[in-house]
C-alpha cells in the first residue's frame, strides 16, 4: 500500500512539473507511471547514499550540494525513461524546485500520500 502512495504521489509531482513547465515533455500516461517508478527507486536507493557522501561539500556550499543531488535525480530519471523529457537546465532547475516545493506543501497536507506519522 505505502509503495503504491509513494508511486502515485511521484507520478503527481512529476505531472505537475509537466504541466507547469514548456521545457519538460512526457509521452504519455505510461511514461508518467514508469517515471514515477524510477525517480522513486532512485530517490529511496541512490540519493540517501549521495547525501551522505555529499555531507561535508553540503555543509560548506550551505545545502547547495543537496539540491544538486535532487538535480541528478531528475536527470538520471530522465535519461532512464524514454517517454520523459527534460530540455535545458535552466528547465532542469525549475523542475527541481517544483518538485521541491509539491513535495514540501504534501508533506503538510493531510491525505494518503502521508508516509510517516506525526
């Protein structure tokens, strides 16, 4: 059940990074979910292990690293799945504080996507 929110709730993230931005394509409903799938296991697997890496650069660029790492995330996704594109890294940019910020407001919003208790 938690592994289908998680899915569907990164499938609304990057819809809504999909909607807002020109820049970044997706072919088709399909592709969404496979997206989603994929910056999923990504985000749960790879960028635990970036960030503990990234530590000390993080701690000396004040969280810069970390949103680079955010960044890769959005890039490996894209250069993963076909039907999913991101053109430009201004575009590349924007769409990682847009996931950043959906991400922030579910986080304080009441609902199934809400993975942790209080």
């Amino acid at each position: 059940m938690r592994l289908g929110i998680s899915w569907l709730t990164n499938a609304l993230v990057l819809a809504v990074v999909a909607a807002v931005l020109s820049g970044v394509a997706v072919k088709d409903a399909g592709s969404l979910l496979v997206a989603a799938a994929v910056f999923g296991v990504l985000n749960t697997v790879l960028k635990p292990v970036l960030r503990v890496i990234t530590f000390p650069l993080a701690i000396l660029t004040l969280g810069i690293a970390w949103f680079l790492v955010s960044l890769l995330m959005l890039v490996l996704t894209r250069d993963i799945v076909s039907g999913f594109h991101i053109y430009g890294f201004g575009t590349l940019i924007d769409a990682t504080i847009i996931v950043w910020l959906v991400n922030m407001v579910l986080d304080h919003a009441p609902g199934p996507w809400q993975l942790r208790r209080r």
